[in-house]
C-alpha cells in the first residue's frame, strides 16, 4: 500500500505544482499590452478609469486561475481542498461573496463564500466523468450585486491507475495449416483500458503469453501470435489451448492485468500417403456369381482427413485384370472388388491381382516425403457352383422337305453339365411352342423327329424350344430355340388364277384373241414358276379355238374362225391341260367357258342370250321383263278382289232368327213320353275324340302345362245337363291357359245316332230358299207362330 500510495503521489506531483501555482493569489501578475484584447472577466475598476480618464489602460485581471485538478479516487476524513478562488478587489474585508454554480457545484463541489476554497465532497472517478464545468462570481454580501462579470473554468480529475486490461472479444478461436514454419501469422488479439491513454502509463499495454509456449509467440504491443515451432503435426496434436496475458503501466511492477484464452486448431495439410491395413487380402465367390456383383473391399487408411484422404483404387497387375474391376466407395473410401465378366470353376480356380491406392489431392511440398500410394495383393478363389446344362449351340436351326416321312430324325441338339461332377441331361419339348404336337425328341439324345406330316403351303416355319433339364437335380434347366424350316417339294399342280368366263363375238374375225388366263401353283421352286400350257389330246384339233403361250407365263385363247352364231351354239368348254416344271412335274385339267355374245361395231359386248332372237323388233330384254312384271301384278290385283267379295258375302254372326231355326228339334210323332228325353242326348254334344284326351287351346300360347280333367264316360240316359254346364265352367275358370274373355265354344258333333238326324243346317245339301215352311201350319196351332215367323225371314230376304 505505500509503494501505490508513493506510484500515486509521483504521478499527481506535476499537475499539483501547477495547480499551487495558479490558485496562489500572491502570484505576480505581468501588466497587460493595451493592444491584447480584454477578456470577459476583467474588473469594475477597469470601467471606472476608463470613464473618469477617458484613458485606455489595461486593467489587472481580476480572477488568476485557468484549471484545476483533483485526483480521482481520493478518499480521507475530510474534504479534499481543490483549490481558492480570489478577487483584486477584495480589500480582506468580510464584504465580498463568493458564488459557484455549474456542473456539480453544491453536491460535488462546495465553496467557502468568505474565502473562496473550493472542496471536492465526494470521491471522483475519471471513467465516469473526467471533468467538470463551473462558473465562479463575486457580488456583494449585504446587496448580492455582481462586482465582477461571472467567469468559468474547468475542474479536471486526475487519473489514477484503478482499472485493469479487459478482453472484450475474447475468448478467441484461430487456426494454423499444420506443418507451418516458424513465424507464421495465427491471429491477433485486442485489450481495451479504461484509464486515460494520454496521461502516465496507466493505460499502455503489453502482452505475453502465458500458456502455449513453446509452440506460440505474440508480439509484446501488437499482439500478434505466431507459430513458435516448426512442423507441428496435426496428426500428433490437433488442438492447442493458450493464455494471454495484457499489462499495463508499461508492463512495470504494480500495473494491473487482465486475460484471455485463445483455441488454435490446426488444419490438416495432405502430409500423408495412404497406406493398406494388410498387404494381402484373401477372397472366395461362387461362379454363378452376377456380374457387376462386389466380392470384396479393400481399405487404404489415410490418416489425413477430408479432401486430403480421399484415394482412388486400381488394379495394376494380375491374372485378372480383364475379369475383376475395383471402384471407390466414396462414403467409405474403401475399394470395392467386382466382377466384369462370368467366372468358371472349371476353367480357372483362382486369381491373383495386386491393387494400388492412390491420393487424389497431392500437396507438391511433401512430394519428398516419398509416393502417396501404396499396394497390396489380392487373391480371389473361386467355388464351385451347380450349372444348369449348357447346349452347344445358343440356337439351332433344322431344314425338312414337306413330304418327309413320319418319324424320321430331323436333327439334333447337344447339352452337357459343365460341373466336375458332371450329370445325365434329359431333352424335352416346350409344348407351349408346339401346340399341335408336331415334333417328338428322344430324351436320351436330343434327336427331332417328325410326328404328324408338314406342310409347306400351310406354315413354312415352325419354332419349338428344347428343354435340358439335369437328371440329378431338376432345378437346374436350360432352353434354346430351335426353328426348323419347311422345304418345298413339289406336291400342288398349278391351276387357272381365277375362274375366267370368255365371251365371243358373233362379228369376230379369224385370230382374234378371246381371252388371256395366267396359272397359280401353291408350290415355290427355287427358279421360280415356268407352266406348260396344252388342249386335251381329244381336243387338239378343234376346230373353233386354239392357244398360244405367252413370255409372260400366260395364255391367249384364240378363235380359229369367225362367224359364230348364238342360234347354232351358245356355249363352247375348252379344257385346258397345265402343267408345272417340278419334279415329278404336276398338271391339272381347268375348263374355260366361251360365252357366243352380239357385240357391237366397234366389239363391244351387248347380249349373250340366245332369247334374243325371238323378240320383235326393237324390243329389249329390259322392256320384255317390265311388261311381264305388269301383268303379274294385274293378276295379284284381281285374285285379291274376288277374295274380299266372297269373304264379305259370308255372314260372320248368326241371326237371331237364324238361331231360331237352328235349335228345332223334329219329332216324329206328338207326345213321345219318355222317348223325347233320349231324342236329344246331351252327351253328344262331347267330342268323343276328345274324351280320353285334351285338345290344348289354339287361340292363345299356354304358359302352363293345364292338366286336363278325366274324361266323363258317357252314360246313356242319364247325363244331367246341370252338372255336366258346371263342370265344364269350372274348367274354364281354372283353365290358366284361357284368355280373360268368353270364347265361343264349338262342338262338331251333334246328334249322333238319333233318329231325327241332324237338325243343323251347315251339312243341308239345299239353301234356305230352297225349303219351304208354309207345312209348318198344318201341324197345329203350336207350330202356326213358328211357320209365320220362317216366312216373315223369308220374305225379309227376299226384299
């Protein structure tokens, strides 16, 4: 405490001469030169001499201070004396008062008014408020009037070392390459200082390091750190924890200090090669392995990391080079092994490859450090895998003639396991590419034969695939196409292309050619068609026609003659032999049809019919057919109205005095008794072909099958006419099959066997006018009514 006490004094003892001399009033005060200019503080006596004089002298100055000083943190028991104020003008009496106001003034600063001392109350701090603005005025005690103008001035504190460095941006964090020479720049630090930089040391830093040597160093006033050693390895120690220190008052004994921590991180540089966990690795895959598939990986472990680290693999050397590829894995960075073409135990068991790593990124400053690479060998072993059967062809393709015999061997096709143990192979025909089953294999051998006959004009190519399957394990299967190819034989005779109709002309000349027909055959030599054209050796000499072969294949009919008649001949048929250039050759007989037709002048055709003859003149054949078709249709007119006629003459309902008639029953004498109850038998009125059966109905179409009733034997005189109505209304109003209204009920038999014949006039061999009632009158007066009413129809019909 007294060295600081002591530190303190010395550096307050300058500004505290200063202010002793300025605050003494017996300091000497130089007369002025009358051509300054006055300041604003001189004195009322000054005014007076002017006034009285009239005289312009320079005055003394009236208040003899410029500044004052207080140091800051001062404390004691009492107030600490800033300094006096005084006046020329105050004689040493007690009537001068003396009046501070400004900034502090009364709470910080108090004045003496009888003596002018100015006393600091309270401890000062600089950092806070580093001077204060006041205005001192003497006026008089007893009337407070001014007996000078007001003046100002400055109190200052003075500055005392009470703070200490602070790190605002701190703690810091900085970074280095590794590998970096000495002298390399780091980063740079900053300390503030709250004490005033101009005055003393109070605030002149240095710097040091406290932790981090010998690796770091830093500039004592800069503050600049730098590498302190040479290669630091990022590998070794990637991460570096240093203090450093700020002091102030020149970094002398008793200055104040403050502190910060800065994390340097050094960067990785690619000072590394990479190299192989093991200089030999070992491998196995199956030989039915995919292609493209990984067997394997590699590792290259670079201890740099991050761009750095990242290395490409290659296969430098091997017997393998072509078979085996090895990529990068740029996740893992390790070295994948694959496969590029397939692999086969029984060819070669094992492969030996040597594979190098490579850096990518290379830093030229290590290239004397040795190669960034580094290799390692590779043997791949290869099993032994169970393969399907191998044909010996990936295709085959079969030729057969169309005629070939059934069951001869059209091929054959080979297969074999390739596995050491080698297995029996079975052949067998996809039958969905043979649908018709038109192709048999022996299992044993692989050979085709023929099942059922080709035909070459029907399909030329047949496509079947053959099946091998291992005898010893099934699941092993193999396929390959086999086409076989229908070969023509020559087994079509050629025929007419189309059916060709020759028409002739009556007016023809000699030669003329009537028509040109070609030939088709379905067969397909290899020099192509060539036809030979013939008559029938009958008909070699005929006399009407003749041929003549074309270059073009074709036939040209000629006419030997001209003046053909359709009255002589309508027709002619001239059979045509042709014959094809295969072997054995084959022919066909094809008639050609020669129509006689008239034909105009200049040829051409107008009618073929010989019916022509026989029309008058100037009549067609198109107006011949118009007229018939008039009279047919007159006839239809007519057969139609004499049908209408008759059906209209027809009556469709009976008449009520009609039905009169056709209800008399005859007798043969009066009062039969008994005998009139068997003259009329109901049960004649039954259709005895229809007893026994049932007559379904013909006006309508049953849904249901109508089960009919039993037939009623007829039983002679003792039928009875209610029950036999109630049955038969009963049938009807069950009877699903009859239509919803009431139908006339049609009997064909009446009477039978009775002795009164037929009453019923449908089978009467006369008319109604032939038959004369007027008899009727003399049967008596029960029958008069009647007679009269048949002659009163009568008349009607009549009139």
């Amino acid at each position: 405490m007294p060295e600081r006490l002591t530190e303190m004094l010395m550096d307050t003892w300058t500004p505290l001469i200063i202010l002793w001399i300025t605050v003494l009033p017996s300091i000497y005060m130089a007369p002025m030169n009358q051509s300054q200019v006055l300041p604003s503080g001189s004195s009322t006596g000054l005014k007076r001499l002017n006034e009285e004089q009239r005289v312009l002298h320079r005055s003394k100055r009236g208040w003899v201070w410029n500044q004052m000083f207080v140091l800051e943190e001062f404390s004691g028991p009492e107030p600490i004396l800033v300094g006096r104020l005084h006046t020329d003008l105050d004689p040493g009496s007690s009537k001068i008062k003396y009046i501070l106001s400004g900034d502090g003034a009364g709470t910080i600063f108090v004045i003496n008014d009888k003596t002018g001392d100015i006393h600091a109350m309270k401890r000062l701090d600089r950092e806070e408020k580093a001077e204060y603005t006041l205005t001192a005025q003497a006026v008089d005690r007893d009337t407070n009037q001014p007996l000078e103008p007001p003046s100002e001035f400055i109190i200052k504190v003075q500055d005392i070392n009470d703070n200490a460095p602070e790190f605002v941006e701190g703690p810091y964090h900085a970074t280095v390459p590794e590998m970096s020479v000495v002298g390399t720049f780091v980063t740079k630090v900053t300390a503030t200082d709250a004490d005033d930089p101009v005055y003393g040391n109070s605030a002149k830093l240095v710097y040091s390091i406290l932790e981090g040597q010998p690796y770091f160093s830093i500039e004592p006033h800069t503050a600049i750190i730098k590498t302190a050693l040479p290669n630091m390895d990022r590998e070794a120690k990637e991460e570096y924890f240093v203090v450093i220190q700020a002091k102030d008052m020149g970094g002398h004994m008793g200055g104040l200090s403050g502190t910060t921590t800065v994390t340097i991180t050094l960067t990785d540089v690619n000072d590394n090669p990479p190299k192989f966990a093991q200089s030999l690795y070992h491998f196995s895959v199956m030989e039915d392995v995919a292609l493209g598939e990984p067997i394997g990986r590699v590792k290259a472990n670079d201890l740099d990391i991050g761009e750095n680290a990242k290395s490409s693999y290659d296969i430098i050397e091997g017997d393998g080079m072509d078979i085996f590829e090895i990529t990068t894995d740029a996740q893992t960075q390790d070295g994948i092994v694959r496969v590029r073409k397939p692999l086969d135990f029984e060819t070669k068991k094992s492969y030996t490859l040597k594979v190098e790593a490579a850096n990518i990124h290379i830093d030229p400053r290590f290239l004397s450090g040795g190669p960034f690479k580094d290799t390692a060998t590779v043997k791949i072993m290869v099993e032994d895998a169970d393969e399907p059967p191998v044909f010996s062809s990936p295709t085959y393709l079969l030729e057969v003639h169309e005629n070939a015999a059934l069951n001869s061997v059209l091929g054959q096709v080979t297969a074999h396991d390739p596995d050491v143990s080698s297995s029996p192979i079975r052949f067998s025909i996809d039958r969905h590419t043979d649908l018709e089953r038109q192709f048999n294999i022996n299992a044993e051998d692989g050979k085709i034969t023929l099942a059922t006959p080709l035909d070459r004009e029907t399909s030329t190519w047949h496509n079947i695939t053959i099946v091998a399957t291992e005898t010893r394990n099934h699941s092993q299967v193999s396929r390959v196409p086999v086409a076989i190819k229908v070969l023509d034989v020559n087994d079509n005779a050629p025929e007419f292309a189309s059916e060709h109709e020759a028409f002739l002309c009556e007016n023809g000349k000699p030669g003329q050619v009537i028509q040109i027909v070609s030939a088709i055959d379905k067969d397909d030599p290899k020099n192509g068609h060539y036809f030979l054209y013939s008559l029938l050796p009958e008909m070699v000499n005929n006399p009407n026609f003749t041929i003549k072969k074309n270059e073009d294949n074709t036939l040209s009919i000629l006419a030997k003659h001209g003046g053909f008649s359709r009255q002589k001949q309508e027709v002619y048929l001239l059979p045509i032999v042709i014959s094809d250039s295969g072997t054995p050759p084959m022919s066909s007989t094809s008639t050609l049809t020669i129509r006689v037709c008239g034909c105009s002048s200049d040829g051409v055709v107008q009618s073929c019919n010989a019916e022509a003859f026989v029309l008058p003149i100037g009549l067609s054949m198109g107006a011949l057919i118009a007229i018939l078709a008039c009279i047919i249709l007159l006839l239809v007119i007519v057969v139609l109205f004499v049908t209408l006629r008759r059906h209209k003459n027809e009556p469709l309902i009976i008449k009520d005095d009609e039905d009169v008639r056709e209800n008399i029953i005859r007798y043969d004498d009066e009062g039969g008794g008994e005998e009139d109850t068997e003259a009329f038998d109901i049960a004649t009125l039954q259709n005895p072909d229809g007893i026994n059966g049932f007559l379904p109905r013909k006006d309508i179409k049953p849904d249901l099958q109508f089960m009919p009733r039993q037939g009623l034997a007829p039983v002679p005189n003792g039928v009875d006419v209610d029950e036999f109505i109630n049955v038969r209304l009963h049938e009807a109003d069950n009877d699903p099959t009859a239509p919803p209204y009431d139908s006339i009920q049609i009997y064909g038999y009446e009477g039978k066997g009775s002795a009164a014949g037929s009453l019923s006039s449908l089978e009467s061999s006369t008319s109604d006018s032939d038959q004369n009632f007027d008899y009727l009158s003399e049967w008596g007066p029960r029958f008069k009514r009647l007679g009269e009413l048949y002659s009163v129809g009568e008349s009607d019909k009549e009139t």
